[in-house]
C-alpha cells in the first residue's frame, strides 16, 4: 500500500519539514522532536486515515499509527525530508526537560528498545519448547516423551531459546554503549568477554560447582560469567563509553585508531571482574528478590495496585523501565519464579482492547468505529496504544473502566502466584510465555479482566451517553438522523451566495463531466459555506478547501471551494467544523478568503456536488444567477 500521502499530510500537520528535528519509530508509533510543539495541527491528523491518536511527552511529539504500518509511514516521511533530519532514535529533544527519573527512564528506553525483538522472540521459543516439553497428560507424560521423535526439534528450540538470554551482554552492551556515546562494536566486545566460554557459566553459581579464579599479584578474582545479566553490562557500558571518548580526546590522531580500544576495552574488563561485575552481580539479585517479596507478600492486593496503575504507568512511558527490571526476573526465574510484570501487561492490554469493542457498540462515531474494530483486536494480541491513546483516553470512561477490569484481572493473577518464564505477546497469545501448569489461572484472569472492563465501560458509556444527551436537550440541539438512502423529492438550500451556474460551466473538465458527481457550480460573494441541511459532517480535507456530508435526507454532498485550492495548504480557509460533527441547517461550516485566493492565481469557483445520485434519480437546479445561502438551490427527483 502507498503511504506516501499520508506521509505529506502528517508532515505538513506537525508544522512541515522547517518544524521537524527528527523523526523516528518505535513499534506502533511515529516520534517527532519538533522545534515548536505550537505548531501542531492535531484537527488535521485526526482527519488523516493512518492516524490513531496523538501524544506529547519528554520532548517528543508522538502521533500513533499501528505496527505493521508505522515503519512504511515513517520511510515515506524520511524520503520527505530527505538529509534534512536525523532518522536516529537517540536524537535528544532540544529542550531536556523533565524530572530526573522521566530522562533515567528514557535512557533505559532507549537502550532497551532496539533489543526487545531479540528478547521476544527467545521468549516465544521458549514458550514453544515449554509447550513440547510440558506434563499434559497422564504419569507425568509431555509431548515430547510420548513422540520422542520430537525430541530433537525440542532441544533445538531449548537452544535457540536461552541464546538471548545468554549472550544479553552482547545485546545489551552494543545498545547501551551507542547509546552513552561509545562505539557500540568495542561495547558488544565487552558483552561477548563476560559470557566467554572459560568463564564459569553464571547459571552455575549457586550449584555447588568450583568457582575457578584469577591469581592477580596474590588477589583472587572469580572467573564467573555474567550470563542473562542486566546491571552488570549497563554500568561497565557507560564506564567503556566515558574512556574511550576521553582517550579520544588525549590520542593523537596517528595513534587513536590502535590504542584506544584496546586501552578501553583492558581497562573496562579488568574494572569489570574486579569490582563493577560483582557489586551490580549482587545489587540485580537483590533488586530481583525484593520485587518479588514485595509482590509476594502483598499478594492480591498488590496486584490489584499495579493491575489498576499499569496503563497510567504506560502513558508517562515509565514502564520501559520495566523492561530491565522484567529481563532480569526471568533470568533469575530459578530463585525469582518469573515475571509477575508481563502477566499484569497482559490483563492490563486485554482491558485496553475489552473496552474498545464496548466503545464500539457504544458509539455512533463513524471514524471511532473504524478504529475500535482493528484497536481493540490488536490491544487483545498486544498492541494497546491505537486503543488507548486513540479511544480510550479520548473518551476517558474506557480508559478508567480498563483500569478497574485490569486491577481485578491483575489480583487474580497474584492470588494464584502465576508467573511468566519468559517474555512475548503481553496480550491472549501470553499463554505461550507462562507455565503450562498455569494456563488455567491466566486464562481465567484474561476473563475477569475482559468481562470486567467491558462491563464497566457499557455502564459507564450509557451514563455519558445519557448526560451527553441531557446537556444536548438543555442546548435546545436536536438529534440528528441520517436516511440511508436519497429520500423522493429531497432538496438542500445553497449552500453559499454568490452566482449559480451548471455544473458544466466548470473550469475543471472533472468537474465539468459530473466525474465526481453531479451538482452546481457557485461563484461565491463573501466566502462562508454554510450546511445546506441538517447534517453530519464526514470529512474536512486537511487543507480545509473541501467538505463532506450527508443531510437527514441521504444526501450525500461534496462542497469544493475554488479550483487546484488544495495547492495553497489551507492558509485562505478557516474550518468550524469537524469529521464526525452533528450541524443544524445554516450553521457557519467553512469561510475563505476570496482576494487571497485569487491573488494566488486560482479560481473560486466553487462545485457543490451530490456524490451519492442513483441511476434512477436526476438532479434538478432550482436557482441560477445572483442567490443568497438558504435558500432552495437542489431538488432529486424521479
């Protein structure tokens, strides 16, 4: 599919190509540093088919788009801008502002990001091994001893499985070390030294097994891997990237290429095994076992707390931060049990998506519908933030109704202790990230969670939909109800005074041919369009030059104002409407300028046309010449 449009209407939207910094995404959405926020024109991204939602946080400008899609959007928007920005994700917002822990939770963001596809994937091999190997059935019988000829293929994916677990020093070192300023290779170079093959592997410890050592001038120093470690590779990365830019600094050039990583990489690794490795070593199990007491001691309650605030934690991007804290749990699963973070994710996504599909019962939204039917299946495989930021936030009593069905799903996961062994689709496929012993518990907390919010959201919509509707009558605002099809004899007033003409008369030969419907033609006076009927409003083009809607009759109507218009971006054309509105017959919808438009050298004349005129229906003019708005200018007849 081209989303080469969509890409010029998203850039134009955030200010154009001057406005942009930098441009990047992550796997749902678009991320912008831009120079002025003020910029933004969030009406018309909302009109922008692609567009789930928006959000602004740290510095970035983020618009949703959906995985899948957001890499081909954000290709079109680099081909766009071209050398203008840098495409890097570690491009900092001009203004670093935020409190300290907002930037710390960025920069583990940032790092833990790139490698979470490496991580998941071993998640999800590992879910397959555990599905093969597993005692379903009777005496304690898995898959696999009762078709031993599976055996190889399960000790296959055992392997693939643990190997980015194993080697996530290597990952890990690579992304951290690019990301605090180093060459990334020497920091993969220093992973790749903590998991060497002569190193006492660090599953090993604990085991009784003889820990090997290092004689240094009488000092014992351990020969112990950092096997599935997280804090270790974090801080000797930084260390790497702060001596190697220094001895950058202090080299001469003739000499930096040959000393410096190899003085970065010596000094860093003997700081690693003698000091830096076995302190973070033992602040990471500390740090994993007193998350799980906690989580442990405070049992379903505390699971309800972090099941209820999970998906506000999602919205100031916090739980990125997670994502060490979780890489670590299931590393450590033999003392930890597992990961009570992906579990809670997943009741909490399951909620997201459970609320959406009420929402879409709900609501009479056309563009909300569209967005709840795909949303909220793929909050149910994963990928909430289509559905939140695009539905639920917006509407806010989702968004709290997930909440309550994500708290009650979440205790009911800490009450039964079910813990995932590693990671994947936080969503209905997490099945294959918890023991099989356990499918019944998450299946169960999947349920409440679903059931729950999509309760919650249908009562709580109906008491909106129901103050909505009160507020309404006390405006003295009719609702509106739009025919499905052309009514017989149905007329619409004129939309606009000025001179009317057959359609034919267009300058345009589209036009002029009925290409797109058929209709008149209007040379306006003073530049207000006004709807012609009661009506919704279907779309406002992005660059406000044009309007559809549909009258309480079925008509369906294009109003185009002037010719080629779409070239001058909307600066002639102030809107008053928007997608979805709900106007009475007269109100003010769209003005324009005329001397403006005619000085930029483009006609103002203006097809009104009827986009939806059945074969066995003709459209008749009721007016020509000089008219002012309001009065009867169509009529459909037999």
């Amino acid at each position: 599919m081209d989303y080469s449009q969509d890409a010029k209407q998203i850039v134009k939207a955030v200010g154009g190509k001057e406005n942009i910094q930098s441009v990047a995404h992550c796997a749902t959405r678009l991320r912008f540093v831009l120079n002025d926020e003020a910029k933004v024109d969030e009406k018309a991204i909302d009109a922008i088919e692609v567009a789930k939602g928006t959000f602004s946080t740290n510095g970035q400008y983020q618009i949703i788009i959906g995985a899948g899609t957001v890499n081909m959007v954000c290709d079109e928007i680099l081909k766009i801008l071209g050398n203008q920005v840098n495409e890097s994700s570690d491009k900092q917002p001009q203004k670093q502002e935020g409190h300290y822990v907002q930037r710390a939770v960025k920069l583990l963001s940032d790092i833990f990001v790139p490698i979470i596809p490496a991580i998941v994937a071993g998640g999800l091999l590992m879910g397959l091994y555990n599905v093969l190997s597993a005692p379903f059935f009777g005496d304690g019988q898995s898959i696999m001893t009762m078709y031993p000829q599976l055996s190889g293929i399960a000790s296959m994916l055992n392997t693939f499985s643990n190997a980015p677990f194993t080697f996530l020093p290597v990952l890990i070192g690579f992304s951290a070390t690019k990301k605090f300023g180093g060459n990334p290779f020497l920091g993969a170079a220093m992973g790749m030294i903590m998991v060497h093959p002569d190193l006492l592997n660090a599953y090993s410890l604990g085991t009784g097994a003889e820990i090997p050592a290092w004689n240094l001038f009488g000092l014992a120093i351990p020969a112990v891997g950092y096997q599935g470690t997280v804090l270790p590779i974090l801080l000797v990365s930084f260390i790497l990237a702060t001596i190697e830019k220094k001895l950058h600094k202090v080299t001469p050039s003739w000499l930096d290429n040959l000393t410096t990583p190899l003085l970065s990489i010596m000094v860093t690794a003997f700081l690693t095994f003698l000091f830096v490795g076995p302190a973070m070593r033992t602040l990471g199990d500390w740090m994993s076992m007193g998350i799980s007491w906690i989580y442990n001691t405070l049992g379903f309650v505390g699971g309800a707390i972090f099941g209820g605030f999970y998906a506000p934690i999602v919205i100031t991007g916090m739980h990125h931060s997670f994502i060490a804290i979780e890489t670590q749990l299931i590393a450590d699963a033999a003392t930890t049990g597992g990961s009570f973070i992906f579990v809670t994710a997943s009741m909490s996504n399951v909620a997201q998506g459970a609320a959406v599909l009420a929402v879409l019962l709900l609501t009479q939204n056309e563009k909300i519908k569209s967005l709840c039917s795909a949303s909220g299946i793929s909050a149910l495989l994963g990928i909430t933030e289509p559905a939140m930021f695009g539905v639920n936030l917006k509407l806010r009593y989702p968004f709290i109704a997930a909440c309550i069905g994500s708290a009650c799903g979440s205790a009911w996961i800490a009450f039964t202790k079910t813990l995932a062994q590693s990671l994947g689709a936080a969503g209905i496929p997490g099945f294959i990230s918890v023991l099989p012993s356990h499918y019944l518990d998450f299946a169960i907390g999947l349920v409440i969670s679903m059931v729950v919010a999509f309760a919650f959201t249908i009562i709580l919509g109906k008491r909106q939909l129901a103050k909505e509707a009160v507020e309404t009558t006390q405006d003295n605002q009719e609702v509106i109800e739009i025919a499905e099809n052309i009514e017989n004899d149905a007329t619409v007033a004129l939309p606009l005074s000025g001179e009317v003409k057959e359609i034919s008369e267009s300058s345009d030969g589209v036009f002029a041919a009925k290409t797109m419907g058929d209709g008149i033609l209007v040379i306006p006076s003073d530049g207000k369009v006004y709807a012609p009927d009661d009506c919704r409003i279907e779309f406002v083009f992005p660059t406000k030059h044009a309007i559809g809607l549909t009258t309480t009759q079925g008509i369906a109507m294009l109003i185009h104002c002037g010719i080629d218009t779409v070239q001058l971006e909307g600066k002639p054309f102030v809107t008053h409407v928007e997608q979805g509105d709900m106007v009475k017959k007269g109100t003010l919808m769209l003005e324009f300028d005329i001397d403006e438009i005619q000085k930029s050298g483009y006609s103002i004349e203006t097809p009104v046309l009827v986009t939806n005129l059945p074969a066995d229906k003709k459209l008749e003019m009721l007016v020509k010449g000089d008219n002012q708005y309001g009065c009867e200018a169509i009529k459909i007849t037999e």
